[in-house]
C-alpha cells in the first residue's frame, strides 16, 4: 500500500513538473463537473494544484465568469489544453505518465495549425481534412440594409410599447451613416468607441455627436485608453459574461447593428431633458438588451409571435439573398472532397428557413453534422452537451459516443464532435477550417482554444471597396461610414478588427463565393507578421495601411 502511494505520488509530482513549465502562459482546463477555466498560471505546487490569475469560469450554463485568481484542485481536471508551442515538452516520460493517471493533456495553439504546415504563409483548401461553415453572414447571406431597417424599427417599437421611450426621439428615419459593425458602447458615460489596434480610442461620440481629440482625452485621458476596453483587448471574452458586461458591448456584427443608433438617439434625448433641469432616467443598456433577447427569442418563430420572425417568414426574398450557381457547384464540390460541418448559433426552425431560402430545400446535403444553437464562443472552450431534437423541440443530452453523422444536433461543443468528424475523415491527425463571420465568436474563439484553423467573412471589404476592383456592395451605403471612417483603419493606423483579423484568420474574403472563384488547390498568401495585407482576397481593402 505504501508502495502504491509513492508511486502516485511520484506520478503526480513529475506531472507538477511537466505543468510547471506553463508557467506565466495561458491555458484551458476541463473540469470533471462539465466546467472549464482558462486563464494565466501563476504556480502549480507539487501536489499538481494549480494556480491560475486573470481566470474565465465557463459553468454549465455556458455563462462567463471573470475572477482575478483561481486555484484548480488536482482531484478536479479532466483536461489541460496545452499551448502548441509546449508539445515537445519531452523531458519526462509524461506519455507513460499520463497513461497512468487520471489526467490528460492536449494542445492547442494561438495561431491553430498554421504553424504545424511545412510552409505557414501558404494556405490551400485541399490541405484540409474537414471543413466547416457558420450560417448567418457566411453561407447565407443577408439584404444588409433592409434587414438593419426591420432591426432597428422593431427594437424602437419594443422600447417605445413595453419601456415608455418616447417616440418622437427614435421613430426617425434610418441614419445609415451613423452605423458600424464593431463600435464599442460605454454605458456610464453614454460613448461609442472605434479602437485602433492595442486599444487606442480612435474616434468616439457622446451620443450621435462626435467628441473632439481635446473632449476625448477629457473622458478617458491623456493616452486616450479606457481600462475597460483594454482588458478587451487582452481577452476578448472577459466582457461575455461577468463584471464588464455590465460596462461595455461590442456591437459584433448585423444582428445588433442598430443598436448604436438606438443607443445614440436616447443619450441626445437624455441630455436634452436634463438641460432643462427635469429628471429623466431610463435603464438604457439593459432596456436595449431586454428588446434584443425578446425579438430574437427562438421561441417567437415557433409560435409565430413578436415582429422580426413573423416578418421574416412572411418576406424572406425581402431580406436573404440566394446563393449563386457558383457558390452551390463550389460548396457541392468542397462536400464531395471533404468531411463538412455546419455550426450555427440559429435554432433549427430559423436555420431551415434561411438556409432553405438561400442554399434550396436540400441544403443538408451539403454536410455531414449539423449543429444549431450552438453557444458560440462557448461551443470552443466549453463542455456544454449536444442535444437530440424531435423535429423543433430538444429532447435529451446526449453523450459524445451517441453523436451520428447524418444528424441535426442542438447546442454542444468541439470537443464532443471533433473526433465524429476526425474518424470520418480516415487521417490519422486531420486538420480542420472554420468559415465565419463574427470576429470573436468565429474566428478569436476557435483559434485560442482548438486546432482549427479559419477564414473571415468580411462584408466591408466590398461595401468600402477594394484596390483594383470597381465592384462595390449592394448595401456600401450603409457598409462604408463617412463619419466613422474605414472598419479596417483610422488615419493610416490598422483599427482594432484588422489586427484581429490579421492575427487569428489566415485569410479574409467578402464573401465565401469569392472562393468559388479559385481551383480547389489553389496557393493562397496568408497573414503573417511581416505581411500584414497579404490575406486580403481577392485584393487589399483601399483603406488598409491608409
């Protein structure tokens, strides 16, 4: 018996070891309760607790919890993701080791499988084992204007029937100009922020009025950085859930679009009212948040009430654009040489309706795993169960061996669908690509905490306009901002959604028809550290490195 001590005990010592080296780096760890926590490692003691700092809890309702410290007992892991860069960390038999124990190790890595290619600037469709898609924004593609419009007049009429908003303030036409993916709200002060890349406050309104360089640094100070937004940008999920969620959103793509009109108006009315000495008091942020769960609210479409499904179901040509020849021979093609996937944060009744309206009644063909309502970033980083669906309603959760191709599943996570996928494939180390649209859930997530690799969809590049290309957006009025400038920069300067893109997608495309355009095999330049423009197809946005 005390052999037997000694012998875990050495086991669990030279594991201590093996964690210690991570040391000052960031990680994941499963839990075995179905939580995870990701943050920075302070210390691992000899007994393998470890201690980690600036640390997200991810419970099991996918919610995001910040916490300054927190130490993860040895008797709790399930899973320590590894950073790539520490796989060669062979200075102990660990292979032996972890065998023995309860606890497994894996990697991930910052830039996914880039790194792991024989050349990491060149990126080929047909070097990849398994390819998956978003819905919204990538394979179905939206009337941006039109469905900014219906967004923004049945958030005004929520705010105006259910909060008391007054009318006069928000039912004003659309001010398209004003609107830009990616702004920052500040809730306190009533600011939008544009960023520069590292944080900067590029420009900014209080309001809809626009703040000068002088007013600016009279809010946020002389170096025109808000602490809130710069532990953004050191972990772009710290605002999901948690303390600064309660601070700052991030509009993130044209689902919430309007929100900074919406948001903009009711300052300026605000101010208004109190320039004449009268109280006015609206519970701004979370009036809006309140509106946006209400229309968008999965059970709406079932039952066929609120505003925004009903009229979505009723005009879907108003709003959806069907997908050309092209891009159905291409997507048809990548399904015949590839295993497929499509994730999407939809449920399934909406999903059907637009990818049905856009891709044709047979859509499913195109893939060999369906999974809708994923809780995107979560569906990375967490353990959340995929579960069965009876036609529209959830059923049971289902464990990762009762996952089948061929299936709709609801909610889940990557790891639980991974190996599905990696077995279909027949490689023995498949490497996986991910199309998306949203910066944090699409492509930040899945590069932190997975090994898959992915493309950005990015919509501005045609709506500003391309070198070379006179081809422009249908919908540039409302995708090119005069008032805020380029999404891609600000006075020469890369903003803060072009370094992110830069950073963890190898390439950035309009739209995924653009790459219908190219043979299956075909080289393409990816982002590096010295070529910062270089992943930009089919050409460079004007505005980059202006």
């Amino acid at each position: 018996m005390l052999s037997d001590r000694r012998e875990t005990h050495s086991k669990y010592n030279t594991l201590a070891c093996l964690a210690i080296t991570l040391k000052n780096r960031n990680i994941l760890i499963d839990l075995r309760n179905e939580t995870s926590v990701a943050g920075k490692v302070d210390d691992v003691d000899g007994f393998m607790n470890i201690f980690l700092s600036n640390a997200i809890f991810i419970d099991q309702k996918m919610e995001y919890h910040e916490m300054e410290s927190f130490q993860v007992y040895a008797r709790m892991i399930r899973q320590i993701h590894l950073p790539e860069d520490d796989a060669n960390l062979i200075f102990v038999n660990h292979k032996q080791i972890l065998a023995t124990s309860r606890i497994s190790f894996r990697n991930y890595s910052r830039f996914s499988s880039a790194h792991m290619m024989a050349n990491s600037d060149v990126f080929r469709l047909s070097d990849y084992d398994c390819i998956g898609f978003d819905l919204d924004n990538t394979l179905v593609q939206y009337k941006i204007a039109a469905m900014v419009q219906l967004e923004y007049q049945m958030l005004v009429k929520y705010l105006i029937e259910n909060k008391n908003y007054p009318a006069e303030c928000l039912q004003k036409p659309l001010d398209m100009d004003f609107m830009q993916k990616g702004l920052i709200l500040d809730f306190a002060k009533g600011n939008l922020l544009k960023l520069n890349a590292g944080g900067t406050i590029a420009k900014a309104t209080h309001g809809t009025k626009f703040l000068t360089d002088d007013e600016i640094v009279k809010y946020y100070g002389p170096d025109k950085r808000w602490e809130v937004t710069d532990e953004y940008c050191s972990n772009f999920l710290a605002t999901w859930n948690g303390p600064l969620a309660e601070k700052m959103r991030t509009l993130l793509d044209y689902f919430d679009m309007s929100v900074s009109l919406v948001f903009g108006r009711m300052v300026d009315y605000i101010d208004e009212v109190r320039s004449t000495g009268q109280k006015c008091e609206f519970e701004l942020w979370p009036d809006i948040l309140s509106g946006l769960r209400t229309m968008y609210d999965r059970e709406n479409f079932r039952l066929d009430k609120g505003d925004y499904f009903p009229e979505m179901k009723q005009n879907p040509d108003k709003y959806i654009h069907k997908a050309s020849p092209a891009l159905l021979n291409w997507l048809q093609e990548v399904s015949q040489k590839k295993t497929t996937f499509l994730i999407t944060g939809s449920h399934i009744d909406f999903a059907n309706l637009t990818a049905t309206h856009a891709l044709g009644p047979d859509w499913r063909r195109y893939f060999n795993f369906i999974g809708v309502f994923a809780k995107k970033p979560g569906f990375f980083c967490g353990a959340k169960p995929f579960v069965k669906l009876d036609g529209v309603m959830e059923t049971l959760a289902l464990k990762p061996e009762e996952l089948k191709l061929g299936e709709i599943y609801s909610q889940g996570n990557w790891r639980d669908m991974m190996p599905l996928l990696a077995q279909h494939t027949g490689a023995k180390n498949p490497k996986f690509l991910y199309f998306g649209d949203n910066l944090i859930q699409d492509i930040y997530s899945p590069a932190k905490f997975t090994k898959c690799d992915s493309i950005v969809v990015v919509e501005e590049m045609l709506g500003e306009g391309m070198k070379c290309i006179d081809e422009l957006h249908q919908d540039c009025v409302l995708l090119k901002s005069h008032t805020w400038g380029s999404f891609f920069s600000h006075d020469g300067k890369p903003s803060l959604w072009a370094e992110l893109i830069e950073k963890y997608s190898k390439i950035c495309i309009p739209s995924v028809e653009t790459l219908a355009k190219y043979p299956f095999d075909h080289e393409f330049q990816t982002f590096t550290e010295n070529e910062h423009s270089k992943g930009f197809y089919p050409e460079d946005p004007v505005h980059i490195g202006k």
